[in-house]
C-alpha cells in the first residue's frame, strides 16, 4: 500500500495497517545491538558464498551480490548495521574474490579504486535507506495526530509527498551511478530498469492531491507527463512520434501507480523494439473512461510481434505487467494491430477496486 494512503485512512478501517511494508523493520530495529550485527554478518557471508556459487555467471562483478547484503541489512536494522554490512563485504571481495586473494593487500590501482567506489556506494545505500525508514517512521507518528486533526491532512499529505519523493530521486541516483559502475550489461539493465520503475513511483507522488478525503491523481497530468520523459528518454533523435490521447480522471494513488507501472513498460518495450534501424512510426497512447471502468491501449506501427514469440510474454516487463493488472483487477491483452504492422496492447480495469 502506498505510503500516504495508509496515512489518509483512520485507524479502524481496512487501510490501517500503516505503513506495512516498513512493519517487519520496525520490530528487528528493535532487537538487541549483537543480535542485530550477528544476522548482519551472517546475511553478508551469505552473500559471498551466493557469490562464490555463481562465480562462473558473474566474471568481473565481485561487488555485485554484496549490494543486496547491504540494502537487506540496512532495511531490517539500521544505519550501523549497514556500515557493517559494507566494511565486511569489501573486507571479504579482497579476500576471496579479487587477486591476490587470500590477503587484503590490494595490489592493482583499478582495484583500490573499485574498492573505493563500492564502500562509497554503499555508505550512501545505508544512508538513503536510513532516512526512507525515518520517514516512514515519522509517517507512522503523524497518522495517529491526524486522527484528531483532519484539517492537517492536505499539509501533511504535501510535506509527506514531497519528502517521499526526493527520497525516491537520490534512490534513482543511487541506481544510475550503481549502473555506470558495472560492467556486466545484464546487471546494468536490470539496474536501468529498476531505476525507471522508480522514476514512475516519483511521478505518481508529484502529482497527489486530495479529493472526498482521498489522495488521488489526474491521469491526464500523470500519463502525460510519464510519457513525455521516456520520450526524452528513449527517442532522442530517431524518426518516431508518440500521440496521447489521455482523458481527464481522479483515480487513487494506490491504483494510479500500477497503471503507471503499466505503461512505462509497455511504452518502453514499443519505444525499444518496434523501430529496429531507424525506422520511423508512431507509438500511440489512449486512456479512456468504458462504461464502469477504464481502457489503456499503447498501440504502435512499428515491425510487429516475432512469430515465435509466445503471445502471453515471457519477459520480466510482460510478467510485471500482468501482475499490476491483476492488482488493478483487470484484463490485459498484446496482439498483433489488425490488417496493418505493429502492435496493440490493451489493459482493461474497474474504475474502483
């Protein structure tokens, strides 16, 4: 659930569990300071014995495993315990995994600043994911002040917005660098994607307002605004237009993000793959009120689906987008555009859920 919507409801209803996907943190933070650093050194061993499994799938990334250990430690723990978690493993990867091992003499300048770098991007990961939990620790605090002050919900739905998303900006960063420091393209792209997933949550969170007593968004401003940056993002200067045709609706937050979810994928994978060589098209994206409920389709000219290509998708982007139309309680279907080359993607869902 997002966060400002576990905010907005009152204690006793069914969105009450504030804050939920902090709710484990909350109680490991809690533990005593040797259980807290013992499980610490125990995920990031874990961690290095992934690492040392997989070896032969990821040459060249000694570091890339051990980013996990230190996100993990520094969600269910806190800030100490993150530090650990990036002094050990930098400590470990010079031993086992970088030459000469067996020692923590670092022989290769390359070395000595690739070290420099993963204990740098780590101690901010451990900063960044400290100050999320401060944030939604302080959320957790103003909703039980807004119990008894409703005219301090605008204000705090605002600030909490505001706050939220620039945490999701220096997350995005975070990404980005992680990315550029990588030389394996495959564990570049997941970063790059992962990234742009929470590009879109930032988008949903800029465009918030309140409405009954719900925070909500405007699709038009919203799908408008997402689909303008991965044009920016993806088109650059190749011969290919994207036309919106966005209609003017308030949805809730906690329906606006899948759907937001949904049509970064979909008008990525049309911006990436339907135009090989440069070729000129056209993407087109349409979001209309049906009856009770709402239709997205992302429709392109583009080269069309490959003939052996499984009509349900395989992908990460296809799975992704089916589990957010499952949550919107919808239908989703790809085809091929009728009598003409490219495709139709077509998500269909209840206005309310």
């Amino acid at each position: 659930m997002p966060i400002e919507t576990a905010v907005r409801r009152r204690p006793h209803e069914p969105g009450s569990r504030t804050l939920s996907i902090f709710r484990h943190t909350f109680l490991t933070r809690g533990w005593p300071t040797w259980a807290r650093y013992t499980v610490t050194v125990l995920i990031v061993f874990a961690s290095l014995g992934l690492r040392l499994a997989l070896g032969h799938y990821l040459p060249g990334t000694p570091f890339l495993l051990f980013f996990l250990a230190i996100i993990v430690c520094s969600a269910l723990f806190d800030h100490g315990s993150g530090i650990l978690a990036v002094l050990l493993s930098a400590a470990l990867a010079k031993w086992y995994l970088i030459e000469p091992t067996g020692t923590l003499n670092v022989g290769r300048t390359e070395d000595i600043v690739g070290l420099a770098l993963f204990v740098a991007i780590g101690l901010i990961t451990a900063a960044v994911l400290e100050a999320l939990h401060t944030v939604a620790s302080d959320l957790a605090k103003a909703n039980a002040r807004l119990v008894a002050s409703e005219g301090d919900k605008d204000l705090l739905l605002r600030e909490a917005s505001h706050r939220f998303n620039n945490e999701l900006t220096m997350l995005t960063a975070l990404l980005r660098l992680q990315e550029r420091g990588l030389e394996d393209e495959t564990a570049r792209a997941a970063l790059r994607s992962t990234a742009d997933r929470v590009h879109v949550l930032g988008r949903v969170h800029e465009r918030l307002r309140r409405a009954n007593q719900d925070a909500v968004v405007d699709t038009r401003e919203f799908i408008t605004s997402l689909c303008d940056d991965l044009k920016v993002a993806l088109v650059g200067l190749r011969p290919i237009a994207v036309k919106l045709e966005v209609e003017s609706h308030l949805v809730p937050q906690e329906r606006a993000v899948p759907v937001g979810l949904i049509i970064n994928e979909l008008l990525t994978n049309a911006l990436k793959y339907a135009f090989p060589d440069e070729r000129t098209g056209t993407v087109s994206v349409r979001f209309t009120r049906e009856a009770e409920g709402f239709c997205l389709r992302v429709t392109d000219d583009g080269v069309g689906m490959a003939p052996d290509r499984p009509s349900d998708g395989s992908g990460l982007g296809q799975r992704l987008v089916r589990s957010m139309v499952t949550q919107l309680e919808g239908s989703y279907a790809i085809e091929p555009d009728a009598g003409t080359p490219g495709t139709v993607a077509t998500v269909r869902f209840p206005a309310s859920g």
